[in-house]
C-alpha cells in the first residue's frame, strides 16, 4: 500500500482489484477507470480529518463497494447503501464477503426517492455522507431522500457530492455541436434507449446549480468547501488535448467534476421544500 503524508490508505490499483477480485467479477474495467476519482474524493474528504477511527460513514449509492473499502481499510466506519436489486445481483456473494472483510454493514433500500429503510438508522449518526456520482442519475423528485438523509446527518458532518462538471470543455464543444447539428441538449436518443435506468446522467450540475440545490431544500444548508478536478490523465500528448490541460489551468470551472461538502451548522429549520405541480 501506499500512503499520503496523512497515513492515508491508497492500495496501488493492481492491489485494489485483487481485493475483489478473489471474491468475484469486480467490475474491473469500471474499477481501474473511476479509481483516481475516488482517491481524490478520498483525499478532500478526510483533509481535515486526524481521528479517522471516530468517523461514521454512509455511503449511499455503494454499488460494489468500490468506494467504501478504500474508507473502511483506514479504520472508518463504513454503512454502505443501494437498491435492493443491487444486493440481489449475481455480485451478492463477493458484496457479502467484502463488507465482512473490512466489517462494512450493508443496507439495502427499494427505492431511492423516498428510502424509508434508511430510517431505522439512528438520527444524527453519520459525521459524513458520501453522494458521490448519483446526484446526475437522479429523475425523481428528491425532497424525501433528503428530508431522510438531513436526520442522519450529525451536526457539523457533511454530505460530500461529486459530480460530472456541466462546464467541462468537451461537454460544451458537445453542446454547440448538437445546435448546428439540429440535436437537442442533455442525453442522445441512443442513451435514453439502449441503456438502463439510472445509467444515465441525465442533469448536469454547475457549482452555482449544487448551492442553489441546497437552498431550497434547507436555510440550514450551507457549502462549506468546493473545488473543480480532473482525474482521466493526459494519456496523449496531442495538440488539442494539451490545449484543454491549458485551458483547465487557466480557468478551473472547465475542469472535468465537481467536489462540494454541504454541512449543518444547527438543525433549525429542516427540510422546507414542498413540491408542487409546476412553478
């Protein structure tokens, strides 16, 4: 393993796979592809943390756990939480060893926009709650899951988001090409057809987008920190591709995802968005 000057846990990729792998089929393409995300998301996390032993974690959308052995091997502890059908898959038995392995409680829920199983969780227990690459997926209505997850939250924890930036350079390019195409904006027809439900992301997000989000959920929400990161590496060294590492430099916003932490700072208000029927 190697380790940041934190004594931070980051396990080479090779090593991280074999973590799963000898339970199962680990997704090790998806794995190797989205690793240097969750090391960063890692890194921002717990930059400010020193007791990581103390930590209570919930990682909602866990999927394969990917996410929650790279918190769980540093001593924290780790609820990680999907729909029911993922649990059900034929990666039950390597999710099942892998959270006794590293002593993660698995928890399961039927659905995301109003997960009342997470409920039998104590309120005010989780000193950090990872969203991480889901708030783009999300088609329903989301006051219930949040109205949930803020009684989970301690005070002075964060929810942690990271994103796809809808400012990222290729996704502009992508945009303009479609008006002169005669496309429309957001996902193709291709995806809304050929893929799954939830493969899709069909929202993406600006920082401006996360804090107004936020607002209108809760006057008790607050963005603590943001920042803008790119994690596929500059595999290619040609013109246009060092011109966008260029452009990233100069001008951050273009940069491929978005990290914010939103905390509490007292629960006062709770949850005051109401949905209606139209604006």
């Amino acid at each position: 393993m190697t380790n940041n000057s934190k004594n931070l846990s980051f396990p080479l990729i090779d090593d991280y796979v074999n973590i799963f792998k000898k339970y199962g089929d680990p997704g090790e393409k998806y794995l190797r592809d989205i690793y240097p995300r969750i090391c960063i998301t890692k890194k921002l996390v717990l930059k400010d943390n020193k007791n990581l032993n103390t930590l209570n974690l919930l990682d909602i959308g866990a999927h394969w756990l990917h996410n929650s052995v790279l918190y769980a091997i540093d001593g924290i502890s780790v609820t990680a939480a999907d729909l029911v059908e993922t649990y059900n898959d034929s990666n039950y038995f390597m999710i099942k060893n892998i959270s006794r392995e590293f002593n993660i409680n698995l928890i399961s829920y039927n659905n995301l926009s109003n997960p009342i199983e997470l409920k039998n969780l104590p309120n005010d227990s989780f000193d950090i709650i990872l969203f991480t690459e889901i708030l783009e997926h999300i088609t329903f209505n989301p006051v219930k899951m949040w109205e949930i997850l803020y009684g989970l939250l301690k005070v002075g924890g964060k929810i942690v988001i990271t994103t796809p930036n809808h400012h990222y350079l290729p996704n502009l390019l992508k945009y303009f090409s479609h008006i002169f195409c005669g496309y429309s904006a957001g996902i193709t027809m291709e995806e809304i057809i050929l893929l799954k439900t939830y493969g899709h992301h069909w929202k993406l997000y600006t920082i401006k987008d996360i804090k107004k989000y936020f607002e209108l959920l809760s006057n008790d929400f607050y963005v603590k920190y943001f920042c803008y990161y790119t994690y596929h590496p500059l595999v290619s060294y040609s013109p246009l591709r060092l011109i966008k590492k260029i452009v990233e430099n100069i001008y951050p916003p273009c940069k491929e995802a978005i990290y914010v932490e939103i905390s509490i700072k007292e629960k006062k208000n709770g949850i005051i968005a109401k949905p209606g029927w139209w604006l």
